[in-house]
C-alpha cells in the first residue's frame, strides 16, 4: 500500500491563526531581551572599592604580577605593595627626571632619562644592575624610547626625525626609518612611545597615535580623541575620554567604554586581576571593580 508523504504544512494550517498571537509574543521577548542583554553591556561603568595615598609621581608602569611602580622628578623609584605602600625604593646616583619607566617584563625594569640621554636597567628588588647612554654619533637626540621584545630599543630620533632600531649589547643601530616623508617634523612632540605584540604604538600631542610594524614601517595614524596616554589590556588598547575609559579591540573593529567616576582627576589606569582596574589621580591610587548599572 502506497502512502502520500505527510504534509506538515497542510496539517498546520487551520492552527495557524491560533498559533499567531503566540508567534508575535515569542518575537516580541525576543527583541526585549536582546535589548536588554545590549543595554547590561553597555551600561557598565567602575566603582571605587578602596583608595590608597601614594607619593608623588611622574611615571606608572605594571609587571606582569600587578606590581605597581612609580618614578618622580627626582629619579626615584617606588614598588608599591597591594595597599599602596612603598615596598622598595631605588635613589639613582645623579638627578634627574625619569622619561620612560618600563616594569612589564618583571624581571627587570627599564628607566630612561632623556635629559641625561641615559637608560638604566635595575632588576626586580629595584637594584641597579647597568647604566649606560645613547651613543651621539648614530642618535642626535632620542625624544623617546620603549622596549622591544627582543632586547632591543625602539628610539624616535628628534634631531634626525627618524625612528631607529637600536642594538644596545653590539651598539648597532638595525634599523633607521626616515618620517619626514610621512609626518609633519614642525613642532612635533612624542607623548609615549610602546610596542606590543609586535607592533609599536606611538601617541604624540596632536593626540594622534601612529602605528608601525616591527620593521619600522609607518601603517598608520589613528586618531586618539583626547588621549594623554594608552595602555593595553589583552586583545585592546586603551584610554581616557570625556569621563570614560575606552577600549578599542586591536583585531576587530569593536569599541567599549566603562564610565569612571566623575569626582577625580585621572591621570592614568592599569588593567588589574579579576576584572579590577587601578586609577591614578595625582595624589591617589583607587582600586575599581566593573559593575552594571
């Protein structure tokens, strides 16, 4: 005996009209929750959990523990402990305001004083172990510096307006890349300088931030809106603007922001463990966790 194929369809079709407000109730909390899953995203913002006061400060860099440390006007260096208090202090021999501080590496921290044209290496309890300066005949005056990861030293050279690559340890400059034929050289200021995963990030006072390969090569400009400085947390890069911390996916085209309490100056933040973020005002370190409103 030959049966005809069941129609669902068919069979459904008186149960459609029945079945229609049920269809439009379905669709409708749908849209809502979608919504409201988006608004939960969205709407976070950071609140306070604790505060510490902390000495002054010129520069603030992380190692990969969450150690925070400090450097001043004077050249000193602080490690601070979980609650903000001074753990070690390092007193460099001559005075002088450190430019760059470097702790990311933890294993050894980097501080380099652009009016001595010097850089100093000290290990993790801040105790010096090599100084040295810029030869002048292959960098006329370094505005900036930052670490690569291979031991060698990313230098913008102001009097030459170039960016070089240079090999401390051979003295050996590996790379020299011309920039007048990319960026304007008339009254042009380096804010900071950082390379991450393979890539150096650059953030000058136009508050424009210029992105190069780890060959040297321009890709770049981004414009920074009101940035003083940048960080990276994983995958994004961040900053402060208009009462906001913005985070900006490095690989994908995807935006975020926390809202920060509006009563403090910040000057700059860390990304911390278990969705903590640590802020600095002039005067204090506060500790935040993400929360939504």
């Amino acid at each position: 005996m030959n049966y005809e194929p069941l129609n669902l369809r068919y069979c459904l079709s008186p149960l459609r009209p029945c079945l229609y407000p049920y269809r439009q109730f379905v669709s409708y909390l749908f849209i809502c929750l979608i919504s409201i899953l988006s608004l939960s995203i969205q709407a976070q913002s950071l609140e306070i959990i604790r505060e510490a006061e902390i000495p002054s400060y010129t520069q603030v860099s992380q190692d990969r523990r969450g150690q925070i440390y400090l450097s001043n006007a004077e050249g000193v260096v602080y490690r601070l402990d979980t609650l903000g208090k001074k753990d070690l202090v390092y007193a460099p021999s001559k005075v002088s305001e450190v430019s760059y501080l470097e702790a990311q590496s933890g294993l050894r921290i980097f501080l380099f004083y652009r009016e001595l044209q010097c850089y100093t290496f000290l290990d993790r309890f801040l105790t010096e172990k090599s100084q040295y300066c810029l030869p002048q005949e292959e960098i006329g005056f370094a505005q900036s510096i930052a670490l690569s990861a291979d031991n060698t030293l990313w230098i913008f050279d102001n009097s030459r307006f170039s960016l070089k690559k240079y090999n401390p340890q051979a003295n050996f400059i590996i790379l020299d890349t011309p920039l007048d034929l990319v960026l304007d050289f008339r009254n042009y200021a380096i804010t900071q300088m950082r390379e991450y995963q393979n890539t150096l990030y650059v953030l000058n006072e136009k508050k424009e931030l210029l992105i190069f390969d780890n060959f040297g090569n321009f890709q770049q400009s981004v414009k920074a809106k009101d940035w003083t400085f940048f960080n990276f947390h994983e995958d994004e890069i961040f900053g402060i603007s208009e009462g906001k911390l913005i985070l900006i996916n490095l690989y994908k085209n995807e935006e975020r922001s926390l809202t920060l309490p509006s009563d403090q100056d910040w000057k700059y933040l860390v990304a911390s463990k278990e969705n903590t973020w640590i802020g600095f005002t002039a005067k204090k370190m506060y500790w935040m966790k993400v929360k939504s409103n």
